[in-house]
C-alpha cells in the first residue's frame, strides 16, 4: 500500500522530514495576484519580494485556490491519500479537492481519500500534516487513521499575532481607522480559528511584551498542557524565541518547532506576523 500526504499552501512545508515508508508529500500550491503580477506559492517563490511588491501597491492584493485538475494530478501515485487544506473560511480551496475526489474517485475506485478542511492555516495545518505522517508510520490502516485525525484536530488551536494589518484593510476587512491605529500606536492583533474557521479577535495588545504576554496568556486559557506547538513566523523569530523560552519554563518537555510561513501564510500574517498551531487537553 502506497500513501500520500497533500497540503495546499495554507501549510508551511514544501517537504516533510522522516517520512513514513511508501510514503509521499506534495504541496498544492495557491497563487497571490498583486497588481497585474501572479505570483505561485511553491519552493521557488521569493517571498520577499512578493512582499516589498504587496506593500508598494495600494490596491488590494487576493489569493486564488487551486483548481480541482491541480488536486487531481496531486491524487496520482498512491493508494491512501489524505488531504490538508486551509480553513474554506478563507479560500475555495478545500472545494477544489473535493470536487476532485469525487471525480478522481470514479476513474480509480480502489483509492481511498480522506480531504480535511483544517478549519485555520499556518501552525495549526502544519501540526495536522506532521500528525497523518505519524499515523501512517504507526501502521493504522486508512479506516484507523480518519479516526484518529478527526479525534486530533478537536485538540489543536490556531493562535495568531499580527503586528500589520495592511491586508485587512486593503480588502475591506478591517477598518482603514484600526489599521491606522495598528501602525502609528505598536498595536499588536491577537486572536485565534473559531470552531467553524473564522479568525477571531482575543485581544489588542500594546508592544511586543504585552503581546507576548497576552499569546501566553490565551494559550493556557484555552488548555495548554505541555503539547506539541508550532510557530510559523514572518519575520518575527525573536518574538518565537521569547515565547519558546516562556513556554518551557512551566513545561521543560514541550516540544515546539519554529519555521518561516509560506508565501500565503505571510500574505495573511504579513510582516511582523505569526500563525501558531498548538496541542491542548
């Protein structure tokens, strides 16, 4: 039996480490528009020069989903395929591998696909994607390991600190008023993914130490244990670091990984900016 982990680029890794044996990883990449330039969210993008163009614009930058043909050729190779997409909240793309399944499906019965709307992006995608791949090394038969992620994903959280707001705003998301604010008072934005995929205000936090404090703060109050966390991160791996250290002063075993997001995760955090994925009780 062959498997294969897919993720659009709501997820941070082009690549997983260790992979389980017969196993394989591919990134279904979306693609972000600024001004009439296109730009594809895979290993060769230079995400900062994505971003200096985004800033230099005054018009509102967007993102497209994959297509359900991009997903279909993704399918191919493998038995067992699960499938990791960004919230569908915020992107079409979870449609898209659906209405791929289902065609894909009728040329291949014999496959088994399992397409799971992550119901965030950044960390939260990336721990979900890690997950699958311990599952698959633990020898649980596909059946098993639709169990067990469902069960997982109802124990993870997303947790987002924004120190830029351009985006929002630009979009119509967000008041140019609080933007400005955002910018001229240090205020950072500090929220989380609801249960139906919503990015949703905690609290304002003035600084980084308060926003430091106040990412603590919702971590625990949510049910931090001691989980896995992991921190994507535009651009703001001091923050990361003094979190980490915050962390593993209350719980020495935690295991929290740091990685730079991807060109749609830095798009949606922009500069300054992090998407947290953690575990909770």
């Amino acid at each position: 039996m062959t498997w294969k982990i897919i993720a659009d680029s709501g997820c941070d890794f082009q690549s997983l480490d260790n992979l389980a044996i017969d196993t394989t990883f591919e990134s279904v990449p979306l693609t972000i528009q600024i001004g009439d330039e296109v730009f594809v969210d895979n290993a060769d993008l230079d995400i900062d020069s994505m971003m200096e163009k985004m800033y230099a614009t005054a018009i509102a930058s967007k993102s497209a989903c994959p297509s359900p043909d991009d997903y279909m050729k993704a399918y191919e190779g493998a038995d067992n395929i699960f499938v990791v997409t960004i919230t569908g909240t915020l992107s079409g793309s979870h449609n898209s591998a659906q209405v791929a399944k289902k065609i894909y499906l009728e040329e291949h019965p014999k496959a088994n696909i399992h397409v799971i709307d992550s119901l965030s992006a950044g960390g939260e995608v990336d721990l979900i994607v890690e997950q699958l791949n311990h599952f698959i090394k633990q020898g649980l038969s596909f059946d098993e390991i639709v169990q067990a992620i469902t069960a997982y994903q109802a124990k993870t959280k997303l947790l987002f600190v924004l120190a830029k707001v351009d985006n929002l705003v630009k979009n119509g998301r967000l008041s140019k008023l609080i933007g400005t604010v955002v910018g001229l008072l240090n205020i950072r934005m500090v929220g989380e993914a609801s249960q139906d995929g919503k990015l949703e205000l905690l609290q304002k936090a003035r600084g980084g130490k308060k926003a430091l404090a106040s990412a603590i703060d919702e971590v625990l109050k949510a049910g931090y244990k001691g989980g896995k966390i992991i921190i994507a991160h535009r651009n703001n791996l001091k923050f990361c670091q003094q979190f980490s250290e915050a962390i593993q002063k209350n719980f020495p075993e935690a295991q929290i990984s740091i990685l730079s997001t991807s060109g749609l995760c830095s798009f949606y955090a922009e500069e300054g900016g992090l998407l947290m994925g953690y575990e909770i009780d």
